[in-house]
C-alpha cells in the first residue's frame, strides 16, 4: 500500500477532456494536482485513421484549449473548421443558417476526434510533470475536517483539500456521495460514423429534424463527413444490422440529397442518448464536472463544451480562494463554482431537451405552429444573432 503523505490542493477523478483539461487549468493557475485515471487515454495517430467519436468544439472552448496551450497541437494534427452550418426540418422547406462571418469568430466550431483531444491533453499534462495515479479507481473518499483521502484500489492513498469527480456519466463518485439525478431516457441511439458524400461539405455543417430525431452532418477534414443520427433505439438498431450498401441507402433517403449520394461509410458505433442533470455539484469536500454534473443530448454538439465552461469557473473561483487563503474545499468556496453552473447547465439541457420535443411534434396545430416559429427565427436576425452567441459561447 502506497500513501502520499502529500497534501495536494486537488485530486482530479477521470482521465477524460474534461477532467484533464480541469488538470492543467488548476495546475496553471498555480495550485498542486493529482490526476486519478482508471483508463489513460490511448495514444493517438492520424495513421490510424479517424476516431468515430468527434466533437464539435465552440470558440470558447478553444479559447481555453489555446490557453492551456494544446490547441495548436491539435490544430497541427487533425481539426477541421465549420464555417458556416444550416438547420433544416423533414417536412418543410425552410432552413435556418448561420455563418462564421456573422459571430466575428473564424468559424462557427472546430471538429475534433475525441481520441486526439484526450491524447494531445494527457501528453500536455505528463511533458509538464503533472500526477498520475493510473489504472486506479476509487474505492472510497473519505472527508475530513480540513482535507480528504480517497482510497484508491490499487492500495494508493490520495489526501487533497478538494476532490473533483470528472469521471463521467455514471459517476461512481456523485453516486457513493448520494447525489441524485435528474433523468430523461430518450429512448434514442445516436448512430455514429464518417461517410462519404457525392457533394463536398464546403466546411459545412447541417442538421435534419426528422420525424425520429436529429441527423447531423459535420465537414472531416479528409472531406468525408461525420454523421450523429439520433433515431428511436429499436430503429437503431435495425440500421447497426445493414450492410454498408444498406445503411448508405438507408442514410441518403433520409438526408433528402443535402450532400447527394451516400457512396461509402465506415463501420457505425452507438450511444444510448439521456439527459441526466445532478441536483447538486458539492458534497464535503467533492464537487461534480463535466458528464458527471450534466449529460445533454447531443442535437446541440454542447456536452463537452458545457464541462469546458465548468473547467473555467472552476479555475476562476479556486484560484481566487487560493488568493484569498480561503480552504479550498470549504462549501462556501464550492457554491461560488455551484451555483452558476448549475443554474446555465440546467438551462442549456432544458433548452436541448425543449429542441428535442419541439421537432418531435410531427402532426396536428402544434406541427403548424413548429413550422411557423422555425420559419419566424430563420428570417428574424436578431433571433438567429442570438441563437449564435449561444452557441459559440
Ligand atoms: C453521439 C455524441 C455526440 C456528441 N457530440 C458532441 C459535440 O459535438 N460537442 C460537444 O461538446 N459534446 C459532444 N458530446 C458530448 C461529449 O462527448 C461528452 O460531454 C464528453 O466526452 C464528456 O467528457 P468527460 O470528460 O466529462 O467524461 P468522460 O469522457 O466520460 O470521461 C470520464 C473519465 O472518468 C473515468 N472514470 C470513470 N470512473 C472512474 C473511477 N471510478 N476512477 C477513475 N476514473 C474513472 C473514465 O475512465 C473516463 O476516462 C457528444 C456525445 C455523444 C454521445
């Protein structure tokens, strides 16, 4: 059994985006971090094709990567612009659009494999010396009056003042300190893959409400597209069984020729789609980050980005109570990080959820008045100009 007589400032629970980039914001702002991983992200290679799983990343987000000085890193490897991005219904023909020219921002997101991310952050925080307790879980966390010891199964002890769990969805942390959640099971898969199209994205983005859910187009560098279908789970599962011919028939009757034919894709993955919001991000000396606060559906590309926005408040308010002498893990410190995040994180998944309902209305005057209002906000611009500050933070 191996225990740090050290006392860090904060253990960092999860080796996913979030919680690695929560290490190296905390870390630059001066305070001492640990890094508790069961899974250490795997190296990436662009000679290994591309990742299924990608993020659209808004400009705030890559303002902290470029903080954090990863972003030029990822930028040299592989991420891919979106200038411009249209949203449109299956049954009409309105389409709402937006261009990068229009947010003052270079472009309206960038498109990034989530395994180049967690790769290019993991070796920014080994070259610059930071902690790892790797193939490690918790096992316990036990609070104390001016410290807390997590208990970790490989036998290692971890004492720091403040405790963040940034370990996910099913947050094993948030669920021992009895934090429950607020859920909605979609009953959706998000169906994931890249695919080749007859037409060129043109740095694109695009979006189709069908009547099942979302179908989401984002431009590949290589100049496939990714695609995210959000589709009822049975169906799902019914395009995870076509052949590639199938599943490209299957695709190009639904996307309505927004990009032409579908001539080829890669092999498909899925994710079962919640929205999933803690009713509180603090328990004694723990504070919840990133999916393990809040999981959103993904019509909106803003789940990552949401657990980046935690990472900056998080760092803000830290760093002032490290200023201030204040106890790092007091619950007076944690509800200046608590309260606002919860309160924009709540907002935004209600908002996605509010979108996911509101496209789902396919039939009688509700149907009509959907119709109307998307019509209304496609050619209202302060509508749409406000809809863009949302979405690039
Ligand atoms: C189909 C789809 C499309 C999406 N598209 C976008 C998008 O375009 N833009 C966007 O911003 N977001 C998007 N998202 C959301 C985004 O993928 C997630 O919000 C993000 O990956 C969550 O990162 P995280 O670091 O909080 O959690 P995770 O990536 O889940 O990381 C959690 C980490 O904790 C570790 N862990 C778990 N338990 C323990 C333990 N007991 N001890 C130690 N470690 C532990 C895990 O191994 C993992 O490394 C999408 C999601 C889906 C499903």
């Amino acid at each position: 059994m191996r225990s740090s007589s050290r006392q860090l400032d904060v253990a960092i629970v999860g080796s996913g985006p979030a919680g690695l980039s929560a290490a190296l914001s905390l870390k630059q702002a001066g305070l001492e971090v640990a890094v508790v991983s069961r899974d250490w992200p795997q190296s990436w290679s662009a000679a290994d094709g591309y990742d299924l799983r990608v993020v659209a990343l808004a400009p705030d987000a890559v303002a902290l990567l470029s903080h954090l000085q990863v972003w030029d890193t990822i930028l040299q490897a592989r991420a891919q612009p979106v200038l411009g991005m249209c949203i449109e219904e299956a049954d009409s023909a309105t389409r709402l659009c937006f261009d990068a020219a229009e947010s003052g921002e270079p472009a309206l997101a960038w498109i990034v494999e989530l395994g180049l991310l967690a790769d290019k952050l993991a070796r920014a925080w080994v070259e610059r010396g930071g902690v790892v307790h790797d193939g490690a879980a918790v096992s316990e966390l036990a609070a104390g009056e001016d410290h807390a010891v997590l208990h970790l199964d490989n036998g290692d002890r971890v004492r720091a003042k403040l405790v963040v769990a940034a370990d996910g969805a099913g947050s094993p942390l948030r669920v021992a300190a009895g934090i429950g959640v607020e859920q909605r099971d979609y009953q959706q898969r998000a169906i994931v893959a890249a695919v080749t199209t007859a037409q060129p994205h043109q740095q694109l983005a695009r979006q189709r409400f069908l009547p099942g859910g979302p179908l989401a187009f984002l431009p590949l560098v290589d100049g496939r597209s990714s695609i995210v279908w959000s589709t009822a789970s049975a169906h799902a599962e019914q395009l995870l069984g076509l052949d590639d011919a199938g599943f490209c028939r299957a695709l190009g009757s639904v996307s309505s020729g927004m990009l032409g034919e579908i001539l080829a894709s890669s092999p498909r993955a899925a994710f079962p789609l919640h929205m999933q919001l803690a009713r509180r991000y603090q328990a004694p000396r723990l504070l919840l980050l990133g999916d393990a606060a809040h999981q959103v559906h993904p019509l909106a590309g803003q789940g990552l980005n949401l657990g980046l926005r935690d990472v900056r408040r998080l760092t803000e308010v830290l760093s002032w109570a490290a200023l201030g002498e204040l106890d790092l893990g007091a619950s007076a410190v944690l509800r200046r990080y608590e309260r606002p995040q919860r309160s924009e994180n709540w907002l935004a998944a209600h908002a996605f959820d509010g979108l996911e309902r509101w496209f789902a209305i396919n039939e009688g005057p509700l149907a009509q008045i959907r119709r109307g209002g998307f019509e209304w906000i496609a050619n209202s611009p302060l509508a749409k100009h406000w809809l863009l500050r949302r979405a690039t933070g």
